[in-house]
C-alpha cells in the first residue's frame, strides 16, 4: 500500500512488527467493547483519528496506534456502571477518579491486563506516570463522552471545565511543563495550580460533573466533548444532528460503528480530511514502540 510505505520508509522492521502488535490489541479491546454495546443496545462510535482511518484506509491511520470512542451521555452512562462486571478478564476499566489524589484527565479508559507500555503518561520515560498508578503502564482506549449543550450556554462550560482542568493540573505526580507556554499562560497556569492544591480531587471532579451536565439530557442543540485536550475543546463541539443514525464501518477486519454523517463530521474536525500529514507529523501519539511489551 502507497501509504504504508510513504510510512515506514522511516520504520525499522522491529517498529513496524511493535506497532501492528499494539494495533491488534487495540481491536481486541474494541471487539470487547462492541460486544458488550450489542448485548445492551448501546450505541457508541468511533471518533476523531480512529474515525478518520476507518473512513480514509479502512483501517487505522497508518502510524496511529489508538483508539478513541465517543458515546452520548445516556448510552455512557449505562456502559460505564456495566462495563466493571461484563468485561473479560483480559480487561480492565478505569473510570477517572480512579486514582486518589493523583488527576489523570477527565477520560475513562479500557486496559488491557496483558500489557506493559511506556506511554504518554510517563513522566519519565520509563513506568512512572503522572497518576503514579502502575495499572496505567498499560495499551488502552480511550471512552469520551458526549454532553448535551446549548449554543447559549456551551461558552461558558468550555471556560470552566478549563479553568477545573487547571486547578486539577497541580494533582499530577510531576507538574505539567509550562517552558513553551507565554507570559500569560504561565501566570494563569501558577494561580489555578496554587488554587488547586488546597482543594481534594474529590471536590474538583464533583464540579467538573456538575458543569458538564448543566444541560439535561435529550435538551439542547449541541453535543460537546468536554474531556478533549484543552487547545481542542472549541472544536469538539458538533451539532446533534451529526449523530441521529449510526451505521457500521470497517476498520482492518472488524466492523465498527459510526455516525451515519461520518463525511460532515470528518469534514467539521478536519480542514481536508483526505490530505495526509506532512511526514514529520506521521508517528505513533502515545506509546512507546520499542518499550511495549504484550504477553
């Protein structure tokens, strides 16, 4: 395939092998996943990136090595409480305020048990992560919600889920670097953290869920994803209307589901959603290939 190898004349044979390995445990995940949707009649769908290589390569993108899911809140709401007794025991789910003390993202994840990785959470670059939870040293996706809005009132959630987000920050293992930041990031980032550690995570994720469902489920016109990446969140907003029907698409072997408007959704979160990356931009996002290991 012209892509793959417009890929991996960069890759040695030992990348390459590393990350169609982390890919297949990925599916295996959304396999799980999916199956236990099916058993609820749950609707989910495949989301951002994962979106955009199903569609593109019927497939991952070529040097992705994730998977990221969006479900509405209702159907979120009952995988979540079910997800802890119907998953195999190959699996683990973590909701996140698993961890204590420690903040890793508004973003609940499915582990694979079988895995140890040095991923994007390492502080380190070795097992030490933000969370200082070994159970996070392992493949995952990722589960995103999304939150009924209103073109009224979505502004301002985005502006306080920032601003909780900040104040969460100063719960990490290793204080999030700020070198590249500007004079006045740098200022809000010091006032919210210095908040933020004399407040229990317990408290902050109580007003993270009170903010985020401000509007009632079935109200609004929009749905937002507020657990995005800070610099993303204004463009994680969609119109309801992208999500009435879903339909199933391939991905490598598997089908999957989607949004039956997949094309206007890819066409809302890409400039031209066909075009590949410049080659300095096409590499793995969050694990370390040749420290992966799978057994």
């Amino acid at each position: 395939m012209e892509i793959a190898q417009q890929l991996y004349q960069n890759f040695t044979d030992e990348q390459k092998q590393k990350l169609h390995e982390i890919q297949e445990i990925e599916l295996k995940i959304l396999r799980e996943l999916d199956r236990i949707c099916e058993k609820y009649g749950l609707h989910y769908s495949l989301s951002g990136g994962t979106l955009l290589g199903a569609i593109r390569h019927k497939d991952f993108i070529p040097w992705d090595d994730d998977i990221d899911i969006d479900l509405k809140r209702d159907d979120f709401n009952k995988l979540i409480k079910v997800l802890p007794d119907e998953l195999g025991d190959e699996f683990e789910f973590l909701n996140y305020d698993s961890y204590g003390e420690y903040f890793c993202d508004f973003i609940p994840r499915i582990f694979y048990k079988n895995s140890k990785a040095v991923n994007s959470f390492s502080t380190d670059g070795g097992k030490n992560n933000f969370a200082n939870d070994e159970r996070m040293n392992r493949i995952f996706i990722e589960l995103y919600c999304l939150h009924d809005t209103d073109s009224s009132k979505v502004k301002k959630q985005i502006f306080k889920v920032k601003t909780i987000y900040g104040m969460a920050m100063a719960h990490r293992l290793i204080p999030t670097d700020s070198s590249k930041y500007s004079a006045l990031q740098k200022a809000q980032v010091k006032v919210l953290t210095t908040v933020g550690k004399h407040m229990k995570m317990k408290t902050l994720y109580n007003m993270y869920e009170k903010c985020v469902n401000e509007v009632t489920t079935g109200t609004g016109d929009l749905y937002f994803k507020p657990s995005v990446p800070l610099p993303v969140q204004e463009r994680n907003v969609f119109p309801k209307s992208f999500f009435d029907s879903y339909t199933k698409v391939p991905i490598r072997d598997d089908m999957a589901m989607a949004p039956a408007e997949y094309i206007k959704v890819l066409e809302y979160l890409y400039t031209n959603w066909q075009e590949l990356p410049k080659e300095k931009d096409r590499h793995p996002g969050h694990f370390e290939l040749l420290k992966t290991e799978i057994f």
